[in-house]
C-alpha cells in the first residue's frame, strides 16, 4: 500500500504511544474514552492514515477547500461529501475528535512535509504526522504519554513497534459471535457475511500477538472491561506504568472532543454512556442459531477466546489472577444463596408449628399463614423489578437481609421473653417475609449477570441449581432437629442467622455497576408512583412483545402449573392409591432428589451436543415422560416410582440451568430486574416450593 523511499529513511521515533487496536465494532471507542479519561493519558480515536497515496498535500487542499466552504466537502456524513475529497474530510473530521481544531492540522501538515520533503506517500512519513500530532496533544494538555487507535491495522503490529520502539500496545478483543452480530445490525461496516467476518477476526485477533514484542503488547477482553472494570482497568495501568485514578470508571462524565463533535462515528453515543454490559451476548438476539453454528464452526476455538494473554512481563498471571477473583466471587455469592436457602426451609416448617404448638392452630389457620407469605408476590413482583434496575444490587440485599433478620428474630425474642406469640404476630411476620422474599429474589436474579462474566451464566446457574438442591435436601431435617431441641419459635433463629451470615458475605462480592436513567427527570412531569407503575408495565411488555422470551415464560409456566397440580396429588396418591409408608416415601424423594443433582449436572454436556433449543424440548419432554411413568409403572414398593421421580427431576434441572440465562441474554442489562420481576410473579403463584 505503501511506497517505501530509502532517500527518506526515518530514525525509530522516541516518544512512548499507547497503540490501541481491535475488530471494528469490539470496543477500541470505548477503551480509548476510558483511558482517555487518566490525567496523564490524552488519547483521540482513530485516524486513519493509510490513504489517499498524496496524503500530506490531499489535507492541506482539503482544509483550504473547507475554509472556503466549498460544498463539496461540507457536511457531517460521508454522503454529504464529494468521494474524490473524503480521505482527507475524514482526516481532518478525524483530528477534529480529538480536540485538534483546522489550523492546528495544517500546521503540523505542513511542518511534516517540509522536514521529510514529500507528500506523505510512506508508512514512515505518516507515522512521523501522527507522531507530531499526538506529542502536540500531549504538550497541550499536560499528559505523560498520548495515545491513538489503530484499530486493524493492529495486526500488522511489528512494523509499528519497530516504528515507536518505546510504545505499548492495548489489543481489545470481543466476543466474534457478538462482533459479527454488530456488523450485521450497523450498516457501512466490512463484514456482511458471517465467512468474512470470521476472516476478519482471524486476521486482526490471531495475527497481531504473534509479532508483538516482549512486555509491550496486553490484550484485554471488551467483557471484562464491562463487567468487571476497576480489575480490568488497574491491569492496564499498571502494565502502562501509571497510578490508579477513579477518573477512568467515570470516562462519561468527563469532556472529550468526540461527544462535542461525532461526525457521524457510530459509536460516539454508546461511549458517551455510563459502563453497561447490554451488548453482551447480543449475538442471541441478532443471529440466526445456523448464523451462530456457522461462526462457530469456522472460527473454532477463537470465536469466544483470547489466543493468549500477555502481561507485561509476558506471562499468563493475570488472566489467571481473574479467572481466580471470578471464581471466589461467584462461590461467595452461592454459598450466600445456599445458607439463606437453608434457613428458609426451617422457617417454612417452624412458622406454621409455632400456631400449631402455641394456638393449636388449624388448618384455617395455618393455610392463612402459608397465604400471607405469598400473597405479597403479586402486588410487589413488578415493583420488586423496578428497585432492583434502579437501585444498587448490594444495598438492596443488604437491606432486605437486615430486615428479615430482625423480622424473624421478633418470633423467638417473644416467646423467650413474655412466652407467648399471638397469630397477629405470626402473620405480621409472614407477610413482611413474603415480601422482602420478593424484592431479595429480584435483586438477587438481576445481580447475577453483574457477578458472573456473560460466558459462565450457564455454569453460574448450574451451581445456584445444585446449591437449591442441597437446601432442600439439608433444610427440613435440619428443621426437624432443631424443632426438637429448641421448639418451633426458637429454631427461627437459624433461618434470622442465616440472613445475618449473608449480609456479612455480601460486600466480598465484587458486582459490576449497571446503568440506569434517573426517575426523577425534569422533563417527566408525571408523578413517582405513575413512572414506577409505567417503568414495572415495560419490563412485562418487553417479556410480551419479545418472542423467545415470550415462549420461554410460558415453557416454565405450563408445565409448572401442571406440575403444581400433579404435586397435589402425588401423596395422596402414594399413601391412598399405592399403601406406601412414610419410609418408601422418603426413599422415593431421596432418588428424585439424586436426579435433581444428576440433571444439573448433565445440563451443559447436553447442550454441548444438542444445542440449546433442542436440549430445551428435550428436558421438558423427559419431565412429561416421567410424570407419566407414576401411574403408568403400578408396580408395589419404591422401584418404579423411583424411576419415575428421578427422570422427571432430570429433566426440570437441565431446563431450569438453561432457562435463566436466556433472560439475560434476550434482556438488556438496564430491564433484568423488571423482566425477572415480570417473569416470576407470572409463574411464582403457579410454584409449589421450588425456585424458577
């Protein structure tokens, strides 16, 4: 492309660049605001300066054309302006973003030219006018070091290097599926096939390492940049040689030249904003399952996965140093989840036992007792969704744990000092717990993708699964024991503890921040309560109006329900129908319970093989055939019954590990809250005792 002089050989230059590079559509905008934002960093987007062949004289006659407002090279879109023109229009709009007005481009132009003698028709010569641009930059703003994007051309990262010895070089890498995707939804891009656009990201992402020189080259992937930004971006100051500052987690509060003068670049709004990580895993949306197969099959391993991480010592110790930090943070999470599962399934048996040993409390009674705990799920469901999209996932936890904890410990404190407990007490405290129980759910749904990276939420929910079946497993003998040794009122210590123990793992979890618009808008005139009513009817309406997760609310719905109705008389059933005993009985709930743990197991090799959609009818259809096997196999004893209970729960698991994550991949990350909220207070009226 480029002509090579020997008459004009250039000397390495010494100034230190930071070189960003990525894909188009991978988050090089982004990460160069971000960095941008540092005090001692000044960094422009990218200019590009591979063409026209008379590069140098190209501008200068450009921006005297623009000085006279010649028409051909007015406008702000690159249909407004002559082709014969647009290179250098592009140049200039270019230098323009970051923060070099018209005069100072022609001066630096012209300073280039007549030190090198040409018009700028080498790699070297252009390297020389971007050199002189940044080290303007940095002169004007006071900055240590400047940096540029160099987008692509990343990959022919050793001719770079050898130009700038001194520069390190920022390689972003995103998700191929969600790249391909974006290509395919922004029009003017280069991929418009998935084959060109897994040739793409051969070339830019498994390329560019291979030249780069020891401790100068790190790469970073757009999902952690997102998700987990003070990690992610304390790595890349630290490989740049540069202090912490609380600036770069706030890129969009502070001015740059590409929010005041875009020029049409597409991703000049999306940078404007806060962090969000809604553009993760968009590929679900916006790519046929064959699209995806295809890029899959294509790319291999590369398709999600950075060929290598290098730190700037070129090891592999940060990448391991996040994959550990994950995996603490997602174990804390569930190990919270588990204890506070636990503890809820000791209430669930020593609440109504404390009106039955203290009132002798009926069947009136005590099903008034199990209502009120419900009851709060309808009116506070959808409310429920709009706190957790518009407050912190943690204080709301945190908060809702607290109040819980002190609501439940009202019942032993009572019965230990005054030795008596009144039914209005009773159901005061169930109906706080049902719902708190909603707003903790609600957060602790939308909190999940804000804790675990987009690739693992699969993996996530396997875990949150297995812990559930544990709870249900340990909880109601843990219950029975402590009923025994305690009595009912004071065993609802354990559940108040459980809480306490939860609220103190809670500030160990790092969560990435999410995004929200404010509710309190100077040009909303309508009242609070209208907008939380209107904001709860969009997350339902997004859940009605988009089709996957339309059907996949009424997939866990339907059968569920007739679930519920089955459940109602299975017992009956067992003791009525069959004469079982309480020991055969209990056997048979223990091999369902191996299934539950076995399901969840098995759900990603099944998906593995089958695919999602697949295993997704497969699993509801395996539940079908073992509800069916019970009155089909009227074998006496535990056997057949066994065998029906443990396919039957195979099959909820593997669905109900898959179901989850499809909300957080259908939903932007500013409604999971809201969509979650929608989602469960359909279905949770419909549950018996299990999670959805």
């Amino acid at each position: 492309m480029f002509n090579s002089s020997p008459d004009h050989t250039l000397v390495p230059l010494r100034s230190d660049p930071v070189l960003l590079g990525g894909e188009d559509r991978s988050g090089t905008t982004l990460l160069s605001i971000l960095l941008d934002a540092h005090p001692d960093l000044v960094v422009g987007p990218e200019i590009d300066f591979t063409e026209p062949i008379n590069l140098g004289s190209h501008i200068l006659e450009v921006c005297a054309l623009m000085a006279c407002r010649d028409p051909r090279v007015i406008g702000t879109t690159k249909e407004a302006i002559d082709p014969e023109w647009f290179e250098g229009v592009h140049f200039v709009w270019q230098c323009e973003r970051s923060a070099l007005d018209r005069d100072d481009v022609k001066t630096l132009v012209t300073r280039v030219i007549a030190e090198r003698g040409t018009v700028l028709a080498t790699l070297e010569d252009r390297c020389l006018l971007i050199d002189s641009i940044g080290e303007f930059r940095r002169q004007q703003t006071g900055a240590k070091r400047w940096g540029l994007k160099l987008q692509r051309r990343i990959q022919n990262l050793c001719k770079y290097a050898a130009i700038w010895p001194q520069a390190h070089f920022i390689h972003i890498i995103r998700d191929g599926r969600d790249v391909a995707a974006s290509h395919e939804k922004v029009s003017g891009w280069d991929h418009r096939t998935i084959g060109e656009a897994v040739q793409g990201r051969i070339n830019v992402v498994t390329k560019a390492h291979l030249g780069a020189p020891s401790g100068r080259y790190l790469q970073v992937r757009y999902e952690d940049l997102v998700t987990a930004p003070r990690e992610t971006a304390a790595r890349m100051l630290e490989y740049l040689g540069l202090g912490w500052s609380e600036r770069v987690l706030h890129h969009a509060e502070h001015e740059h030249a590409l929010f005041d003068k875009p020029w049409g670049h597409p991703s000049a709004d999306a940078a404007a904003q806060p962090l969000y990580t809604r553009c993760i895993g968009r590929y679900v949306r916006d790519l046929t399952p064959q699209e995806v197969e295809q890029f899959e099959r294509l790319a291999g391993n590369s398709s999600t996965r950075c060929p290598c991480r290098l730190s700037r010592a070129g090891s592999d110790s940060s990448g391991n140093a996040n994959a550990t930090t994950t995996l603490a943070r997602q174990l804390l999470s569930l190990l919270g989840q588990m204890v506070s599962r636990v503890g809820a399934q000791v209430t669930l048996i020593a609440l109504p036992l404390t009106a039955i040993q203290l009132h002798q409390a009926g069947s009136l009674e005590t099903g008034f007792l199990l209502a009120c705990g419900r009851a709060p799920y309808l009116p506070l469901g959808p409310l429920a969704g709009v706190f957790a999209d518009r407050f912190s996932h943690r204080i709301l936890l945190i908060t809702a744990n607290w109040i819980m904890a002190l609501t439940l410990a009202t019942v032993p404190v009572s019965a230990l000092l005054i030795g008596y407990v009144g039914m209005p007490h009773l159901y005061t405290v169930a109906t706080l717990m049902g719902g708190l129980t909603v707003i903790a759910d609600v957060a602790f749904l939308a909190c999940v993708p804000t804790v675990v990276p987009p690739q693992q939420l699969v993996q996530a929910q396997s875990w949150i699964e297995l812990g559930q079946s544990a709870a249900l497993v340990l909880g109601p003998p843990l219950a029975g024991w402590l009923i025994y040794s305690l009595s009912a009122p004071i065993a609802i210590l354990a559940d108040a503890a459980s809480f306490l123990l939860v609220t103190a793992l809670l500030p160990y979890v790092i969560i990435a921040p999410t995004t929200s618009a404010s509710m309190t808008s100077d040009y909303d005139t309508r009242s609070i309560l209208e907008r939380v009513l209107s904001e709860a009817a969009e997350g339902a309406l997004f859940v009605l109006r988009t089709p996957k997760l339309r059907a996949i609310t009424f997939a866990t719905g339907t059968p569920i329900f007739w679930y519920s109705a089955y459940s109602a008389v299975f017992l009956l059933y067992l003791t009525e129908g069959l004469g079982l005993n309480a020991t055969t009985i209990g056997t048979v709930s223990g091999i369902a319970a191996i299934g539950s743990v076995i399901g969840t197991l098995l759900a990603r090799p099944f998906a593995r093989t089958l695919g999602l959609g697949r295993v997704l009818i497969a699993a509801l259809l395996t539940s079908a055939v073992g509800a069916m096997l019970t009155p089909l196999l009227e074998v006496p004893g535990w056997l057949a019954l066994g065998l029906s209970q443990f396919v039957l729960w195979i099959g909820k698991q593997v669905y109900s590990v898959h179901q989850a994550p499809i909300r957080y991949a259908l939903a932007p990350p500013q409604l999971h809250g809201r969509v979650n909220a929608s989602i469960r207070t359909i279905v949770r009226p419909l549950l018996q005792s299990e999670p959805c």
